[in-house]
C-alpha cells in the first residue's frame, strides 16, 4: 500500500506519536509511508530523520483563511496526483477540511479518507460539520469509547469505524528509572507515601478534586506527599486552592512541565488521575506500564486500561472522598498494592503494544480498500 498521513500540529505530543508509530510500522511492513505536515512540524522532522517522504510547504490552516487554505489545496492536489496514494489517512480538522476539499476537487478518482478521532471532545453538529464528515470513508477511535462515540455522529453511523488503542512507548515506560527526581523535593521525608500525577493542569484532569481528597488523606496519613508534573491554564487556580486547603510544600510539590516523565513516575509510590473527560489516558497507561499502582475515575476510555480490582482502582468523578477512600487503601494494603500493577503489566503488554497498533490499523487500511478502493463501483 501507499499511504499518506497528514497531521495539523505543529508540536509534539501523543496524536503526533502515534502518527509517528503508525508511519514507521507500516515503512518496516514494507509499505510506502508519506507525510503532509505544516512546515517545521516536529513530527516531520522525525519522520524525515527516518527516511520517510515527507511533503513540504504545508501550513494547514482552517477554510476562513482562505488565500491560505486555497494554496494548501492547489498543494495538495499536485502532491496527491504526483505521488498516487492508496489511502489518507487523517488525524485533525484543518487537514481534514483540506483533504475533502481536495476530494471534492478531484472526484471519483479520489483515493478513500480514513480519519482518526484522538481525543475525547465531541464533533460539534453544525451544518459544515454535517457535510463535512460524511465524506470521509471510515474512521478509527483512540479507544473502544472514542470508537462508540463516533458512531453517534449523524450521517455516519454505518460507515467502517473501529476502535484501536494508543499505546505507551514501552522503551521508555517499562520498569523504573534508577535516577529520580524524589531528590529535588526538599520536603520529601524519609518513608513518606508520594502519590504523583503528569498530565495538562486543565479543568478536565479534575486536578482540583484531586487537592480536596488529598487535604482528606493528609487529615488521616501525614506520611503522604503528592506531586504534579505539567503545567496549564489552571496553574494559578490549583495553586489557589492548594494554599486555601493550608496544602503547604510540606505536602504537595507543583513540579510544573518535565521532559523526564520516566523518571517522573519512578519516584512514585502510587499514581492518581481523577479527570472528569478522558478519550484513553495515555498517562495512565505509562503509570501501569512503569508498574505504578493507579487510582483513576470510571469516564471515557479509563475503564479500558483500569480495570477496578485487577488492574486499579476506580472511582467515580467529582467525588473526592471515594478517591481518598481508594488512595488510603493501596497506601494500607500491601497486597494490593503488589498485586494489582502485576496483572496491570500484563494487560499493558498483551492489549497495548506498538505491534497490535501497528498490525491492527494495517488490517483495517485492508479492510477499507476492499470496500472503498477504486474498484468498489466494478
């Protein structure tokens, strides 16, 4: 197969790696792999180091800035022509937009769209959106819930959607660091419990009921610390209401944006993720793979990796006494504590590895083209 992947996002983060993942795992299949990207975009940068075709000159806008967008198109039909892909696939709105504008351009020739769907907001129902999606052939959810929700948008119910997971790099998430950063927190005694969180401090990550049952913990265990990797638009407010629950250094470390996420879970004694929306929670699946216990909410796609009893704990959103309650109880169980990240291990190396992405998105490329590919109206 040909294929061509085209990516909005100029950055770097767990869409644009897995794009990466897919790309290379098909390259290594034997497949041809390009890449349509806005100029200077990190994942083009990697892609081309791993001698993957990448097109240039991209800037992939959205539609209203129309000299822009007419450009990119007049780009993309060209590169499409002269390169002949047997599929595209997408992964954001603005290339989307382009792409079945290109369609719409070339006609029946057109190779199939497949478009993946990576986080957890839903497609908004307006009029464009209407028209827009039910161009694309199928479509594939970053999990089983993303994958369910994607089939409630109208028009598109009986197209092929599957859902196929995300997975944690597991070279760099399996097992512990030897170097942590527990040495860079000054009020960190000896023996204390360090629970730990890395996500984006923003409201859907329920950071803040995380500060409420963690001011209810510490009232029953002082030997609790908690740490939070990242930043966000809810810095300030965490902070706020840090310092109002009297939630001093003593007991919580604000570690803001790390690069070391590895090292990051390997100072942690257990791991927690209360947010009220989730798609997958590809953080969680690093804490389990490094081998963390992990308390999480029952939303989105979490259910899938944490399985309450056998692989985690899970707690409903909002409510931050079941989510101190379930902290307690590792911190109090060693049973559990042991056994519950064992059976999350496997789970992590049977269900998401690169290899069952790979093959699994392969698969439905196949399954598309017999149903989508040029010779469907013969």
């Amino acid at each position: 197969m040909r294929i061509l992947h085209t990516n909005m996002l100029r950055g770097w983060g767990g869409q644009s790696n897995r794009i990466l993942v897919e790309a290379t795992g098909a390259k290594r299949a034997g497949h041809e792999v390009a890449i349509a990207a806005p100029e200077g975009a990190v994942l083009g940068q990697k892609c081309a180091a791993l001698g993957i075709d990448v097109w240039p000159g991209y800037r992939m806008r959205p539609p209203i800035l129309l000299p822009i967008f007419f450009s990119d198109l007049a780009r993309f039909c060209r590169d499409v022509a002269r390169w002949k892909p047997d599929l595209i696939h997408l992964h954001g709105s603005q290339d989307t937009w382009l792409c079945v504008a290109a369609k719409k351009r070339v006609g029946a020739t057109f190779p199939p769209i497949i478009r993946s769907k990576h986080n957890i907001f839903k497609w908004r129902t307006s009029y464009p959106n209407r028209w827009l999606y039910p161009q694309i052939d199928a479509f594939i959810g970053i999990s089983d819930f993303i994958e369910r929700q994607i089939g409630e948008f109208p028009g598109i119910e009986r197209k092929p959607r599957v859902g196929i997971h995300s997975v944690p790099d597991l070279t760099r998430y399996s097992g512990r660091c030897e170097t942590t950063v527990r040495e860079e927190i000054a009020a960190l005694k000896r023996g204390m419990f360090l629970w730990g969180v890395s996500a984006r401090l923003r409201p859907e990550k329920g950071l803040d009921n995380l500060l409420r049952a963690f001011a209810l913990l510490r009232a029953r265990r002082q030997d609790a610390h908690l740490l939070l990797a990242g930043d966000g638009s809810e810095r300030a407010a965490l902070d706020a209401l840090a310092a109002e629950l009297k939630l001093g250094p003593d007991a919580v470390t604000f570690l803001g944006f790390r690069e070391d996420v590895p090292r990051v879970l390997s100072a942690l004694d257990g791991y927690v993720l209360p947010s009220r929306e989730e798609g997958l929670g590809t953080a969680i699946l690093e804490a389990l793979a490094v081998g963390l216990p992990v308390v999480a909410t029952r939303v989105g796609g979490i259910p899938e990796s944490v399985i309450h009893e056998k692989t985690g704990l899970l707690v409903e959103p909002d409510q931050p006494q079941p989510l101190a309650d379930a902290m307690l109880r590792f911190m109090e169980d060693d049973v559990l504590r042991r056994s519950l990240p064992e059976g999350a291990r496997h789970h992590i190396e049977t269900n998401f590895t690169e290899t069952a992405l790979v093959h699994k998105t392969l698969s439905f490329y196949e399954s598309v083209l017999q149903t989508c590919g040029p010779d469907r109206n013969q």
